[in-house]
C-alpha cells in the first residue's frame, strides 16, 4: 500500500492534477483500501515485497516445475506480503518449498505482524506443501513475511487460507476407569457438556501456612475484584508424606468445597524424596530441607527414579509409602463421594534439555520418558486396583515439543490432558517485555488437541495470567479451564493475581462473561448427573442458544487401525511424523516410537525395521506424492521416486 501512496502523490507533486483531481485520488485510494483479500489466497514468492532476484535454479541444482516466473531463495534479508482481512481470525499458512541444503532438516521462521513462528524444514529436494501452522490475523491488513534466519530454503508459492474450527465433540466424556463412581462419571460427563462451549474458572489455594492460614484468601480476592467465585479449587496433596508429612487440612477444605459450595476440586502431587537416600530407611523422618522433588541432576539426590520399577528396590518400597499416604487421603474424599480433578507427576517433561542427560526438573520425570510411563501406569493401577480409588480423572500434563507424545501414557489412563501456561517471564509472542501475557497461546492448544486426535479434553491446569476473553474465542483455544497458581505476593512468591500478572480489567470481563463458568454457575445435580442421559448446561446469563444437549461419545478402541506414516499418532500424516522417525533413528534413547507408531511408521516393506527409508517415503505423504493406498511399498518403488 505504500507503494501506492508514493505512486500517487507523485503524481500530485507533478503537478499534473488539479487539486479537484488531486482529492479525486484520494478518495479512490481510499475506497479500495478495506478491500479484503479472497481466500485461499496464493502468492508467487518470488512476487513477495523485497525481493531482490528471482531464481530458477539453486546454483547448479536444477529445481524444475515451479509456477510463476521462478521461485524466491532465502539468502538475506526480509521478504513479505499483505492480506487484509475483515475480522481477527484463524488462518493456515502453507508454502511450497524445497531445501536441499540440509539433510537433517533446517529451521525456518515466518513472522505475522512481526511475532515469529518456527519450523524444522526437511530436506526437500522436489516442491512439497509445507505447512507453517495455523495464525492468528487481525482485521484490517497484515503482514506476513520470511526471515533469513537460518535460510537457505526454496519458496515458490505461499498460501493463506481460513483455518477450520476444530471439533470439540470428538472428546470423550467417559472416564478411562470404567469402575469410577457415579459422581466421577457424572463429573466427567459435565466437563465434556462445557467443553469447547465455555471455560470454567479455576484458581490455586496457598499451600500450607501462607496468607496466615486464610485459604480463602485468593477466592476473597477475586470476589472483591469481579464479584465472582472461581468454580474450581485447586490443591496438593504435597504435605501427606512419609518423610515430614502434615496434615495442612487440604482434603478437609477440599470435601467441603465440594458439599457445601457444590465446586469442583483438581490437585498436584508434589512428593518430594529425600536427598540422601542411601542412608534413609523407609520410614524414618526427614526434615523438609533435606527433601526435594527437583531432579537427581539439580538436588544430588542418590533417589534413583528408575528403580522404583524394579519391585523390591528400596525406592519402590519408598514410593509404595508415598502411594499409601496419598490414597488415605483419596480414600476420605471417595467416602465423601467426591471426585477430584487428579494430576499426580505434573509438568514431567519440563525444562528438557536444560540437564546433561536431557530430562526434566521433577524427580518423576529425570529418568526420560519410558520410565515415566511406568511410573505414571505404576500410580494408576495402585491406586485404581489395590486401594480402589474410582473417584479420580486423570489429568496428565503435557509439553509441546517434537517429541513430547513419547512421554503420554495413552488414552487408557489419561481422561484430560493439560498444559501448564507460564509466559509473562519467558517465550512471550505476543510482542511486548513485560505485564499480564493475554495470549490464548492456541498454538500449544493446537498440539495438546492433536495429542489425543481431539480424543481427550484439553485444560489449563496451571497458569500465571488468564488468556484474554477474545483470544480465547478467535483463537479458537477453548480450554477446558483454567487456573492461576496461588498468590504469594503477601508471603514473599509470586504475585500471580497482582497487575503484573493479571490484566484486571480483562480478568473481570472473562468472569463476568456468559462464556466462563464461576461457582454459582455450576448445576445442582452437577454431581448427579447419569453420563448417559444428555447433559443440560446452563449458566445463569445464558443465552437460549447456550443450552446445549450433549450425546455421549464412546472412547476409542485400543486396536487402532493402521495409518501408514502417522509415527506420531496424531491423527494426520505430516512432517512431524517424518522427523519423529529420523530422530527416533538417530537417538533412540531419547526419542521413541509407540508401538502403534511403529506398525504406522514402517511403510517401505523391508522386513520390519523403521529405517531412513520410511522417514523418506513419509515425506511423499506430506506431498502428497503417495497415499494409504500406496502402502506398504517396496524399497524398489521408493527409489524410482527419489530419482
Ligand atoms: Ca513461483
């Protein structure tokens, strides 16, 4: 557009308009400015703004079958193009691509309005669609452009297109124990009638002792602000241990939440194990300063967590005792029959790749991810099977890295997964350095959705600020709830309720909005509910189109069919997939395949080995150049591809 502002005053400046032709310039430019863009809408890269050279080979690599007049090279600086749109919204960006420059990949970055978005292109060395995700626009003109970072990457079209809504009745509504109680089922069955419809307002109580014992503090606080209650009550079950265990009261405060205020309650295990564990014995008291739940990397702890598989080592015995206190407590709450919202060994795969051997910073997850699997399926069937705890959904926390579907322990022991949302410090994306972060951060909502195949709902169990009303809606990031951690501010933590994390204004409009569900707004018989009779939501500023029948969904089978290329079982067939195999060829102990992913992965028939070859015959997937039909295909038929 500025291209053709200058085009036009210069003709002004030439003196060859009157000055009624003058205005008569003007207003036609300013009459086909709001001029939106028609989508899908596809752009020759070489066409892009700033682009200084237009190629038709990569040096002597011939690149045939490119549209337009050649293709754009990434080789320095910044080229973009503009869409305007008339309302915020969703939109996919895809782009044909080659990149022949690095075998194991190479990332690439685009950025919307300035904010930047990264990819790991595969080596490509025909046109193939690759697809940088789904973004948010805003209305009126928008800027899209690609930075020389890494670069190296052939670009011959780009297109943007409107990003489908996603489908929210695929989640189940069943819980994964098929034992649980009537009122965990009917729990279960009233988060799936919300979900993809509203959020329900969560928030963290103060651990033991803070705020001078008032546990109410954090909900006092939020009353003041928005007039409202948030509906559900966050704890931890941290104190019941073996080591300095104490009983803080939370299961009392959670029981009563849930009689006498009719909420809903989600707790964090944080077991701690003690430091020096070869000369604890089980049973001995520990001072707390001597105990950590940091991983064995950052305390020094001789805790080694993969020997809690092993069922007479002194660590199994260690976390059968841990086990047992908690499920005392689950017990009190099961003969209350309260449910609870369960995310025992939360945030496992955090910070990965910051220790030597590549893990994360809790105990439970420092050993990589196979034996966090066992350990999360060890605490499932111990506490469904030996103790008969059926009062719990099971919450598991995810991350959203290449690789962090190694970690999920899969659908049968998983009812909800969750993402832990800290951005005010780090990782922002929204283009500002410091205050509240109102970004509905759809792109992880995107993965954790993917996760599952949209199987499992997606919830936001732990957060600093809530995301904006709006953004949560345009981005169609419908997170099942969320959940500030607890205010510290008074006791020395964090502030997380304080301006600097909260956008008071923004916090009150997502309260107060038919949209968030707050305490007075759960039903009556939320705990009464038959999961297979339809779900009645309602909230009391409803709109009529707000009350909304649900049917139950059945849970998918174990057995899943076959889907050649899915490595990651995710549902599609795209780059991830590929790149999931090359890694899991590279560095098996620390990427691996499912089983299912692998019988999905293995395409080229060569006696059922996962090699190069299947990451490469994937990759024609993603092109579009092979089907399902096409599979499983010979390594012959694979070559006479690739030349
Ligand atoms: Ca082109």
């Amino acid at each position: 557009m500025k291209n053709n502002i200058r085009k036009a005053l210069s003709i002004v400046m030439a003196g060859a308009v009157t000055t009624a032709g003058m205005s008569s310039v003007i207003s036609a430019y300013a009459e086909k400015e709001p001029e939106t863009t028609k989508f899908p809408y596809t752009i020759e890269a070489e066409d892009m703004d700033d682009v200084s050279q237009v190629w038709t080979s990569i040096y002597e690599n011939e690149l045939p079958n490119y549209s337009g007049e050649g293709f754009h090279y990434i080789t320095g600086g910044e080229t973009s193009f503009n869409v305007t749109v008339a309302e915020d919204g969703m939109y996919n960006i895809s782009a044909k691509v080659a990149q022949i420059l690095s075998e194991e990949g190479r990332m690439q970055t685009i950025a919307v309005n300035g904010i930047e978005y990264s990819k790991t292109v595969p080596y490509y060395k025909e046109w193939t669609d690759f697809d940088f995700g789904t973004v948010r626009l805003k209305a009126g003109e928008n800027k899209i452009s690609f930075l020389n970072k890494y670069g190296y990457m052939a670009v011959d079209t780009v297109t943007v297109s409107v990003a489908e809504k996603k489908d929210y009745s695929l989640a189940t509504g069943e819980t994964c124990d098929k034992n649980a109680t009537p009122e965990t089922k009917s729990l279960m069955a009233y988060l799936k009638s919300v979900y993809g419809k509203h959020t329900i307002s969560g928030q963290q109580e103060i651990y033991g002792g803070g705020h001078n014992n008032n546990y109410e503090w954090e909900n006092e606080y939020l009353e003041k602000l928005t007039g409202k209650v948030p509906a559900i009550r966050g704890l931890d079950f941290m104190n019941y241990n073996p080591l300095y265990g104490w009983d803080d009261g939370s299961t009392e405060r959670a029981i009563a939440w849930v009689k006498e205020r009719n909420g809903i309650i989600t707790a964090s295990w944080h077991i701690n194990v003690p430091i020096d564990f070869d000369n604890y014995e089980v049973g001995d008291e520990v001072d707390w300063k001597q105990c950590s739940y940091a991983n064995y990397q950052k305390s020094g702890s001789t805790f080694n967590t993969a020997n809690v598989l092993v069922e007479d080592s002194k660590e199994r015995a260690y976390f059968e005792e841990a086990m047992k206190m908690l499920a005392e407590q689950l017990q009190k709450l099961q003969d209350e029959n309260v449910p609870i919202i369960f995310r025992p060994l939360h945030e496992a795969q955090g910070n990965e790749g910051n220790y030597p051997d590549g893990t994360s910073w809790f105990w439970w997850g420092d050993r990589g991810a196979e034996v966090y699997k066992e350990l999360w399926k060890l605490l499932y069937t111990t506490l469904t099977e030996k103790y008969e705890l059926h009062n719990i959904i099971w919450e598991f926390n995810s991350y959203d890295y290449s690789n962090s579907q190694t970690w999920y322990p899969g659908d049968e022991y998983v009812d909800i997964v969750a993402y832990d949302k800290y951005n005010v410090e780090y990782n922002r994306g929204d283009g500002k350095s410091s205050g509240p972060n109102l970004r509905a951060i759809s792109e992880k909502f995107d993965y954790l959705f993917k996760l599952t195949d949209g199987g499992k709902m997606v919830a936001m169990a732990e957060n600093d600020t809530v995301p904006a009303l709006d953004n949560m809606l345009i981005e169609d990031a419908n997170w099942l709830y969320f959940c500030p951690w607890y205010d510290g501010g008074e006791d020395g933590g964090t502030a997380f309720l304080g301006e600097a994390y909260q956008d008071h204004e923004e916090l009150t409009k997502m309260y107060q909005s038919e949209y968030c569900i707050t305490l007075d707004e759960l039903p009556e018989d939320l705990y009464s509910l038959k999961g297979d009779e339809d779900v009645k939501v309602t909230t009391t500023t409803a709109k009529p189109d707000d009350t909304e029948t649900t049917t139950t969904t059945t849970a998918k089978p174990d057995n899943k069919d076959i889907v050649y290329g899915d490595a990651d079982e995710s549902g599609d067939v795209n780059i991830n997939d590929c790149v999931l195999v090359m890694q899991s060829i590279a560095n098996p102990d620390k990427y691996q395949l499912t089983e299912q992913g692998k019988k999905n992965a293995d395409v080229v028939d060569e006696g059922g080995a996962i090699t190069n070859s299947d990451a490469l015959a994937i990759q024609y997937v993603e092109s579009r150049t092979l089907t399902q039909a096409d599979f499983p295909i010979t390594s012959e038929e694979l070559d006479k591809l690739s030349k």
